[in-house]
C-alpha cells in the first residue's frame, strides 16, 4: 500500500503542469535568465584606491599583488578573471577617502605607515580594506581576496624568502561569477517553496476537501499517509535540486567547490526542515485561503532577507535581527559555503544545528496541530 | 444476526444537539435508510457509526464489535461513501481504485467493481473530468473493493438527474441481492420508499418514525391524498367540512386533503369550486407517501 501511494502521489504531481512548471522549469528558466545575464561575460569592473603609506620592503609589493589582480597568468582564460576589468589608482588618504564616500570609489586599501617597521620587529600590523557594501556581491569577495594575498605576504616573511612568487589567481574566490552565487540562492527558493506551495498547499487542500478523511475510512494507518506523503516531497526535492545543479553544470558550468556529498548532506537536510515547515502551515491554516497568505508571507519576506538574491551582510542592524530568525538564511549560507566558499556568516556546526533545531520544533509542532477534518 | 446496533446515540455540537438519542438496528442483509431533511443528522449518524466521529453519548455496535472501543478490525469489513468524496483528481477510474485496494486485506477484482457501478467506459477516465453521477458511482465502487458485509452510502443520489439516480438504483439492488447489508441515508422519500426494506425518519437530530415504508404510510394514513395549488386559497376550515376529509394540509400554496372516501370529497371539492368560481392547478389523486408522513408528524416537507 505504501507502494501505491507513492505511485498515486506521483502521477498526481506529475499530471500536473503547474506544478511541474514552478518545481522544476520555473528554477530552470531563472538559472538561464541570469545565467545569460551573468554569465561568462559579467566581470567585476569596480574601482579600488590604494593607499600606500609603507615606506619599506613589504607595502609596496602588498599593493602591486593587489593591482596584480588584473592580470591573467599564461595559460588562463583571461575570460574567467573575474578582477581583469578592475580599475585600480593610487593616491593619499584624505583623497581617496573622500572618493570612497562619493561612491567614485568602491574600495579602499590602507597599507599604513610603518607597517614594514613593525614586522621587520616582529610587531603584528594590519592592512585595513574599506569596502562600499552598497556593492553587494563585489564587497565580500574582494575583502577575501586581499584577505588571502595577506596571507600569502605573510606566509612569505615567516619563511623569509622574497615575495614575489604569489599567484593571486590561485585564490578560489576569483573564480566566483554572478551565476556561481547565485546557483545556491536558487536551490534554496526551489527548497523553501517546495515546502510551501509543495508540501503545505496540498495538504491544506486534501484536508478541506475531504481526501484525508475518506483516507481514515480505510485500514490505511495515518503515520504511512504521512510517510508516503513525506517521502514523495523529499524526492521531488532531490530530483529538482540535482536537475537545478546538473542544469548549471552542464549550461554554465557552475562551481561546486566543495564535496557533492557535503552538498547533498546540506540539501537534504534543508529540505526535510522546509517540508516540516510546509507541515506546520497546513497544521495551522483552517481554510486553503488561509493556507495561501501564510505561505506567501513566509515566501517574499525570506526571499529577500536570507541572502538568495543578494548578500545580507549590508542590511541594517534592526533587519539582521529578522534574518537571523529566518531559516533560509542558514540554507542559503550553508549551500554558499559548500558550493562556492563563499565567506561564511555562520560556522557550518551553527548552519546544521539551526537548520535540525527548525526540523525537530516544526515536526513537532505540525503533529501536536495536525488536523485530519475541515471541522 | 444484527449487523448494525445503535443505542441512545448522541452528538452535541456547541448548543446544537445534532443527534439527540437516536436507536435502532440493522439486521444483516437489510437495506435500511435514514431519511430526513438536511440537517437532520443523517451524515452525523453515519459517520459516527463508522467511526469517523465520537459520539457525546451511547454505543454502536458493528458486526458485534464495539466501535468506540476499536474501530480498526471493522473498517476491514466495512465499506464508506461520504456524502461529498474528493480524491486524487488526475487519477483514473482503475488507478484510484487499485490505490483502495491496497488499503485491504481481502479484495474484489478491481475491474469487478468497477463492472458493479457501471464505469467500464471511465476506467480510464481522471475523477476529475467525470461527471457527477459518475464520481458518485466511483465512490461506490471504493466502497465495495474490499467487499464489505455492510456498505454505508451518505445520500448516494443527491445532485444526479434523473437517469443517473435510476442507475444507483440499480447499483443499491444488486448488492442487495447479493446479501449485502446495506446503511444509506437520503432525503428523497421515493428513493427510500423504492430501495428500503425498513426506513427511519429522522428530524433535529430525533427518529420521528421507523418502519418499512409502506407499513409508515399505512399506520399513519388509510387516507388518499387530493393535492392542488390555488390562488384564492380555499379557506382550510371550509375545505375540511367537506364529506370523507380527515385533514387539510396547507403549505407552501400547496393544498393536501387527506380523505377517507375519495369520490365523496372530489365531488364536493369540484362543486365548491364551481360555486367559489375558481380554478384548481396541478390536481392531483395520489397515494400517501413518507413525504405526507414527514408531513403529519413534523409540519413541514423533507425538501422545501
Ligand atoms: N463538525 C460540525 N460542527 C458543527 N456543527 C455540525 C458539524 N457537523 C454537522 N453539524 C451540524 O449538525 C447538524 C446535522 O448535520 P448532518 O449530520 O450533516 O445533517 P444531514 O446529513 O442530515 O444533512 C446540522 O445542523 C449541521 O450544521
Ligand atoms: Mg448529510
């Protein structure tokens, strides 16, 4: 009987093209939207001051590994440096500073005064890089990748041996273009609304209309209707989310930087947390009208502030509080982190403990409310 | 061997007593009916009895197990049409009932069943591009899949024109035939009159009467019932003077004499009107039925 339910949910999914049409061409048709938008041609073409008030040995070559970032080391395709089209000007601080404030500027590198001194002396001193987050996708990948050629500098002292070998290039981040960032975003909406319009519409439907009713008539126990029920949306989660994936791969050759199996880990996971959330909104919605406003206000409001369209870093300190609450912001960081490295806003212990907290309280939840009958 | 043992069942809902003390008892191979208005608490009753409500009050016996103790080892035995079914819309005849089938232990060939309702034209047909009478006969053909010793049926013709009602008629004797007990409700008196070995007439919740159907009639009327409609209105005191009239019903515009010499009154009644100089319309002689008993014990009429 499992069996047959299974079956019967498929072909009851599958019959149906609008379904079909939001759970898997719909991700589809916006991966090849901005894929064609971002795509290969898209680059960085931001404007970056350098500040070099170093008088000694190690600021200036910290400042030409920077400015070394347009260029593509032989044997790479110029096309897929993401920095090449960058403009970089040198100058005092006043100066640039001023630039960064009118936005003629989207960076700024400060390479202080003394800093060489310092080391030489065995004093720790820093860079400061000043970002414009107005520039949202650039921001972070930029603090990440001077963040590494000053890792690399200093690699370089503690080995006393001249610094002129670094490869700037090598540094991952800049292989990320527009449509790599985006790719996790989208698995993310594609797992969220899964949940909600997959998961929790129906349910509210079966209930109102009496499917769940005539199903208790039977000897079919409740658990293997929500079982069966369960197991069909986590297929369809999987399915989407791989095609979402082999889709990018295959089309724009998306990166997946880190383990598939991490990556099917985290997957999995987030979509067994949204089905649960689904469960939760069909416990508590009474009517299918009901049912669609929770949902649609669970949708937008998680759309924009967990970081699936743009980065959540330079939102306001009142609204980080409403992201922090949202779970697709734990699914978009964590799937962020595996595919593309992306700077982390979350340790991954805090992204699965999270995204497992939202698991247990929502099943738990959905149960405690369930309801088998309109009334 | 009674199939169906119902005592002093109740259902309260808020201030709404919706069953209110109802018993009786279905004997194996019986095709017994509740008929009522709506709102009676026919779906109430049966739903209760099979399992799919608590009751506030009595017991329910089916096949000799105790419902509200354990229902489980009787929906095995039992089989349910809902008043209104919804199902998986994009599945066909023969895909939703291979799906019921699954469900039970023991199983009826699923194009037999289908054969028994008369769908082997839809077998292939979505639920959701069937016609009325068809998704009805469905949901009888889910009903009968596990071949169940008692079928419930929640007002099985309601909303099917004429020829569909016919062939659930039709559907409801055979199985009849097959020694089927068989629960229906319904709120139109020919169809219990026709199907119903014995009937229970139901209002707010109470049986006002329960019987086989042509014994009701008879216990409460050796009367003919004269029925018309009249503008002047013929004043009932006026009417009820006339020779062999037991009763005057008057309701809706529609006048019912109830009369013990049929010849007598009509005589009397066609004088009074050539004297009143008026007209009668839609005139009628016919026989008592449950809906002139409904009538006499509440009032009012099972469909207004
Ligand atoms: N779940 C419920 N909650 C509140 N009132 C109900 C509920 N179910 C039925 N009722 C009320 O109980 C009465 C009997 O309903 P029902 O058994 O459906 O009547 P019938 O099937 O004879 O038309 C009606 O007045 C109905 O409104
Ligand atoms: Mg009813």
């Amino acid at each position: 009987m499992f069996v047959q339910l299974y079956l019967s949910q498929w072909r009851e999914f599958a019959r149906d093209r609008m379904a079909l049409f939001f759970t898997i061409l719909f991700p589809l048709i916006f991966i090849s939207i901005f894929g064609l938008l971002y795509g290969g041609g898209s680059k960085f073409d931001e404007k970056v001051g350098i500040v070099l008030e170093d008088q000694g040995p190690i600021g200036p070559q910290l400042a030409s590994a920077i400015e070394g970032l347009t260029q593509t080391p032989e044997g790479q395709d110029a096309d897929k440096n993401v920095f090449s089209d960058m403009k970089f000007s040198r100058g005092n601080a006043s100066d640039l500073e001023s630039q960064l404030q009118k936005g003629d500027l989207q960076a700024l590198v400060i390479i202080p005064a003394g800093l060489s001194e310092s080391i030489t002396s065995g004093q720790p001193a820093s860079v400061t890089v000043k970002v414009d987050q107005s520039s949202q996708v650039f921001a972070p990948f930029f603090q990440g990748v001077v963040d590494s050629i000053v890792q690399k500098v200093d690699q370089g002292i503690t080995q006393s041996k001249p610094m002129l070998t670094m490869q700037v290039q090598s540094v991952l981040s800049s292989q990320i273009r527009g449509i790599d960032l985006l790719i996790p975003g989208i698995l993310a909406m594609s797992i969220m609304q899964l949940g909600l319009f997959a998961t929790a519409q129906p349910m509210i439907a079966m209930r109102t209309q009496g499917v769940l009713k005539r199903f208790n008539a039977t000897p079919l126990p409740r658990w293997m209707l929500l079982v069966s029920y369960v197991a069909m949306r986590l297929t369809i989660g999987l399915l989407q989310t791989i095609i979402i994936i082999a889709v990018g791969k295959l089309m724009f050759d998306v990166a997946i930087l880190g383990s598939i199996v991490a990556l099917l880990g985290w997957l999995l996971l987030s979509i067994l947390m949204f089905i649960a959330i689904g469960f939760f909104v069909a416990a508590i919605a009474k009517t299918e009208e009901s049912g669609n406003a929770i949902t649609q206000l669970i949708n937008f409001p998680m759309l924009f502030l967990s970081g699936v369209f743009f980065p959540v870093t330079g939102l306001p300190d009142w609204l980080q509080v409403v992201v922090k609450a949202f779970p697709l912001t734990y699914t978009v960081d964590s799937l962020k982190q595996v595919m593309i490295n992306a700077p982390p806003i979350n340790t991954p212990m805090i992204n699965f403990v999270v995204q497992l907290g939202w698991l247990v309280v929502m099943t738990v939840l959905s149960i405690r409310f369930f309801k088998w009958e309109a009334r | 061997m009674t199939a169906i043992q119902v005592e002093n069942l109740v259902k309260i809902y808020g201030p709404l007593r919706a069953v209110d003390g109802i018993s009786f008892d279905v004997a194996k191979g019986e095709v017994f009916g509740m008929l009522g208005p709506n709102g009676a608490g026919k779906s109430t009753t049966t739903e209760m009895i099979e399992g799919l409500r608590k009751p506030d009050g009595g017991s329910i016996h089916v096949l000799g197990h105790d419902v509200l103790k354990n229902v489980e080892p009787i929906k095995q035995r039992i089989g349910i049409q809902l008043q209104t079914t919804s199902l998986f819309q994009k599945l066909t005849t023969r895909e939703l009932v291979k799906l019921f089938a699954s469900f039970y232990k023991n199983t009826l060939p699923v194009d037999e069943v289908i054969g028994l309702v008369n769908l082997e034209e839809k077998v292939n047909t979505a639920s959701k591009d069937l016609s009325g009478g068809q998704r009805q006969r469905l949901a009888v053909a889910i009903a009968l899949i596990n071949d169940p010793d008692i079928i419930f049926l929640d007002e099985p013709t309601t909303g099917l024109d004429p020829q569909a009602r016919r062939s659930m008629w039709d559907v409801v004797s055979n199985l009849q035939k097959r020694g089927k007990t068989v629960f229906l409700t319904t709120h139109y008196m020919e169809e219990a009159e026709r199907l119903c070995d014995r009937v229970a007439v139901v209002d707010h919740g109470k049986i006002i009467a329960l019987g086989k159907p042509q014994a009701l009639i008879h216990d409460n009327f050796d009367e003919t019932a004269l029925e018309f409609s009249n503008d002047e209105q013929l004043p009932e005191s006026l009417l009820a003077t006339l020779p062999g009239v037991e009763r005057v019903q008057n309701e809706n515009g529609i006048t019912t004499i109830y009369s013990k010499g049929v010849a007598r009154t009509t005589n009397a009644l066609m004088a009074l009107v050539e004297q009143q100089q008026t007209e009668l319309r839609g005139f009628t002689i016919r026989a008592a039925t449950l809906e002139d008993v409904f009538l006499k014990l509440t009032g009012r009429r099972i469909r207004d």
